[in-house]
C-alpha cells in the first residue's frame, strides 16, 4: 500500500530533531529538475510573473529564488512543505518508525521534482501543475516519467489522498487506486469545501503515518476532525468521509 499527497505552495524551514534520521531519500529526477530550474532562471521578472501568475512581493521573492536555487537549504519535502494540509501533521511526535514508514510509503506530487518520497531533501520552489514554462504543459511533461518510476509498484494498491490537481496524473488503467474524499454536510446537503477538505487530507496522512496503517480496514476507521467513514456513499474506489458542521 503506497500514499499519494500533494504539495503545497507554502514553505517554510522547520526545526525538527527527528528528522536526521536514516531514511533520507535521494532526488529521483535530477536532471529534469535542473532542467526546469535553468529555463525559470531565463525569464526576466516581468515574464516568470507571466508564466507563475504571480506579482509584487511574492513575484520578487520568486524571482530571486530561482536565480540562486542551488545555493539554498535542503529539508525533507514532509518537513518544508507548510501549506493547510501539512500544518495538521504532528512532526514533533513523529519517531523513527515513523519516518521508516514515511520512507517506505509516502510520496508528493511536485510540479518540479516530480514525484517525491516524504523523506526526500528539496529546496523550496513555486511552480503549479497549471504554470506553462515549456512548450510541454508540466503534465505533459512529467506524466510518462512518474507512470514508469511507480511500475514498481503496480501490484500494490495506490491510496490516493492528494489533490485532483496532482492526482489525475496517475494511470487509472495501470494502478489500482483508491481515492479518498472528505464531504461536509451542511443540513441535508453535501459540500465539498476546499479549506476543510485540505484538513481532512493532512489529518489523513497524519493518522496513516502515526499509526503506520498497512490495511484498507484501518483507513475506513479515521475519525480525526469530526470525520466518519461514509459506507453508504464509498464504494471500492472511493471512500468517502463526511463531517456534520
């Protein structure tokens, strides 16, 4: 059983002790990586603007990023990714056996990295599945790379947590994927709100990751945030977890 989280824009160097462990995990994609670094490095501001859809603070900061990416620190991508989802993991909590589990099963999506182990050292970065900066789109780009880097594990079942957004990258006709979904019910109605869904995800893998969970019957038994495992609305793909506001 493999997991599949997205990133998220936020960053932020993190001080965890845990994390020197000896689960470190190398960049699968090097030189892909550098190539999409050298080409940001050669827009100018105004047209990486363009390219990122962004401006002003975030646009200067992103800018200067990238002209000097390698001179950066490294942390491990569960560690500096810092966006909605990844604020609900308890990294101080984490043991070893935890990050051997994190090393062993959890890999983010990443428009410049392309797939990452948890435990796998990057540098912070802007780029979304969205932003054009090749002839390519970043789907495009690193769809064939990823189906052959996971063929390795086409005989396991795929538990996808992450975004449509990176998700949908994954071949539904070569893995055996499992989606998971967080509703909330507000009166009679289902929602599907984007805040609270990130929540849900991050306390997912939180749960996956403190109890090192290896069967599907101990995902249907998350109860984190208020949320319970839907089995009239679940089916064998898709499982379904809905919380009362």
């Amino acid at each position: 059983m493999k997991l599949f989280f997205s990133p998220s824009k936020g960053m932020k160097y993190k001080n965890h002790s845990d994390l020197n462990t000896d689960y470190k995990k190398d960049e699968k994609f090097q030189e892909e990586t550098f190539f999409l670094v050298s080409a940001m490095k050669k827009f100018d501001k105004e047209e990486l603007g363009k390219r990122l859809k962004i401006k002003d603070k975030i646009l200067n900061e992103t800018f200067e990023l990238y002209q000097n990416y390698y001179s950066q620190l490294e942390r491990e991508a569960i560690s500096l990714y810092d966006g909605v989802s990844f604020k609900q993991l308890e990294l101080d909590t984490f043991t070893k056996d935890n990050f051997k589990y994190i090393s062993e099963n959890v890999f983010i999506f990443s428009a410049l990295y392309g797939i990452l182990n948890g435990c796998t050292s990057i540098r912070p970065y802007r780029l979304d599945m969205t932003n054009k900066i090749l002839d390519l789109s970043p789907y495009e780009f690193w769809s064939s790379k990823i189906e052959n880097d996971l063929l390795e594990y086409k005989d396991e079942i795929f538990i996808n947590i992450a975004s449509k957004e990176f998700s949908k990258i994954l071949n539904r006709k070569i893995f055996n994927i499992i989606d998971i979904e967080f509703r909330q019910l507000n009166g009679d109605t289902l929602k599907n709100i984007s805040t609270e869904a990130k929540k849900g995800r991050g306390a997912m893998l939180n749960y996956l990751i403190k109890n090192k969970v290896d069967t599907i019957e101990k995902i249907k038994s998350f109860s984190n945030l208020g949320y319970v495992f839907s089995k009239e609305l679940s089916s064998n793909k898709e499982f379904i977890f809905i919380k009362s506001n």
